[in-house]
C-alpha cells in the first residue's frame, strides 16, 4: 500500500528542514516536493470535477430547464 500524498510531502518536507543534504541531494528532494504537491493539486481537482459532474447528472432535468 503507497503512502498518501499529503503524507509523503510532510515527510519530505520534514527531511528538507532537519537534514543535513548535500546540495543535489537537496534540489533532487525540492524537485520531488515541488512533483507531489503537483500532484496532489491535481489529484483534488480531479476529485473536484467529478463531484461537479456528479451532481450536474443528478440535477440534468432542472439544469436543462434553465432559461440560458
């Protein structure tokens, strides 16, 4: 089972403030943070717009009824 990506970002972002990096291995870790909070992002759009399409087919009839 994968981690959640809110999660993963706390962890990452957890690892960014308290360890001692290397300047590549803290770009390479700023990288993957700025990808998953992207995703993350996305995913909640996603989830957005299908809960709007959602509830657009269960209210189709009075939508369709509206003067424009």
């Amino acid at each position: 089972m994968t981690m959640p990506i809110d999660q993963q970002i706390a962890e990452l972002k957890a690892e960014l403030a308290n360890a001692c990096l290397t300047t590549r291995e803290r770009r390479e870790a700023k990288r993957e943070l700025e990808f998953l909070i992207e995703q993350d992002r996305s995913d909640a759009e996603t989830g957005y717009f299908a809960d709007v399409e959602g509830c657009a087919a269960v209210h189709a009839a009075e939508l369709a009824a509206l003067p424009f």
